[in-house]
C-alpha cells in the first residue's frame, strides 16, 4: 500500500481507504477452480485447454457421416461432422463427460439417432473418440414399414395440397426413374436399369416413395382409380436423406 485517501462521505462521517500501486504479481494460484485466462498491465495468462477430437461412422462399415450433430453433456459446445465424419471441441476443461452424437437427418420424421460415450479429459492432452451409429438404411427402412433401402437411396415424403373439401379416397401415386446406367468409354449408354413404384395417398393427402436413388430424376403421376390425374418431374437430393414434397395441383379430382 503506498497510498492512504481520507475523506468523508454524504452523511459526513469520516472515510478511510487505501489504494495499491506499483503491484506486481509474484504467483498465481488455482483454487476450487481453472484459471482460463488473466491480464494485468502488460502482461497476460493463457491456459492451454485440451481438445476433443473424433469421428462419427456407421456400425460394421466404418463410413464416416456428415452433419451429424456432436454435443458435451453439461456445457453449451455443439458441433457438426463434417463430410468425413470429423469433429472437434475445443477448450474443454478437463474432467469426465459424456458425449453425444445425433444423426438428425431424420428427426423431422420422428426418427433421430443418438448415440453416447463416456469420456475422461485429461490436462495436456486431446482426447480422440470414434462413434458408430447403426447405418442410416436402418432407419430408412423403419420409416418404409421394413421395405429393404439401399444405403445411399433417398426417400421422397410427400403431401397433395388441395382445397378444405378435396377427397383423398382412392388416389395413388407411381413413380418411375432410371436407375444405374452402363456407359461404355466412348460415353455412350449401352443399358439402363428403370425404377418404379406405386404407393398410396392416405386420407390426409400423404404419401412416401422409398429407394430412389441419389440425385436423380423422378416423374411421378397422381391416379385416382388408375386413371391419369397430374404429374411432375423433381430431382431426388444426395443420398442417405429424406426429402419432402408439396405438391400442389390446379385442377383436383372431384369429391364423390
């Protein structure tokens, strides 16, 4: 202390206090806690946290799988995979936690995937996990009613938009796109394998079309009783996923 203030306060009553100059730090000290960083004048502290690093896979198969949700149970730290199923939680205090891992590519559907792991993070170190989550085909097939789906396959979830009073009863839709293709090295296609389906429209104008393969073009035709009522050509997305479709048409069946 090399400084004394007196003075008084409102009221009148005599004050006394003391000020610190010219301080310098001679140690610092943890206790009941970490230290993550501290600056003073000029000089500033650092604590080199440990890292969790990992990958999340498909059972039996090892692929990696992107956009997979990574969380740490009890802090804030959320993070995705990314396309070779990496991840990486940074400045991790160490102690012991569980990690989590949620495939969310179908959790719109009602169908997410989570999978945990107990883990011990050291000081001075990262720690490396590896995830597996049953293959998304898995799922798919739940969603399809145990219709076999290939991995990579998507699924189209669909819904007609029509008016308050359409009926929906004895409605379908088929569904019809090339599959895998032989092309020979002068680029010419010598053979194509075709897709098909036909599935039916619930009472609230929905429908599912499962196994389309990955990025490819779909035409699908609305029948009510067979017969022609619309169609339309999409593109499926990049396999493994779900998509929706809301497919809106002038010109609705009458009710019956």
């Amino acid at each position: 202390i090399d400084q004394i203030v007196r003075g008084q306060d409102a009221r009148g009553n005599d004050r006394r206090s003391s000020r610190l100059a010219n301080r310098t730090v001679v140690q610092l000290n943890e206790v009941g806690g970490i230290v993550l960083s501290a600056t003073w004048d000029s000089v500033s502290y650092q604590n080199a946290l440990p890292q969790i690093t990992g990958r999340v896979v498909v059972e039996r198969t090892g692929t990696p799988l992107d956009g997979v949700v990574v969380s740490l149970v009890g802090t804030h730290d959320t993070v995705r995979t990314d396309a070779e199923g990496r991840f990486e939680v940074r400045q991790v205090i160490p102690g012991r936690y569980t990690l989590i891992a949620s495939d969310t590519a179908f959790a719109a559907y009602g169908f997410a995937r989570d999978v945990s792991s107990a883990i011990a993070v050291a000081s001075g170190r990262s720690t490396d996990v590896v995830l597996a989550i049953a293959s998304r085909s898995v799922t798919m097939s739940r969603i399809c009613d145990g219709q076999r789906v290939p991995e990579r396959s998507t699924i189209m979830l669909g819904t007609l938009v029509a008016d308050a009073l359409f009926a929906f009863r004895g409605l379908s839709v088929t569904s019809d796109w090339f599959g895998d293709a032989t092309v020979t090295g002068d680029g010419r296609t010598t053979s194509a394998s075709r897709g098909a389906q036909v599935t039916d429209v619930n009472d609230k104008g929905k429908f599912r079309i499962c196994g389309i393969p990955a990025e490819r073009r779909v035409k699908i035709t609305l029948r009510r009783d067979g017969r022609p009522v619309a169609d339309t050509v999409l593109t499926s997305p990049a396999g493994g996923r779900a998509f929706t479709v809301q497919w809106p048409f002038i010109k609705a069946p009458p009710r019956r």
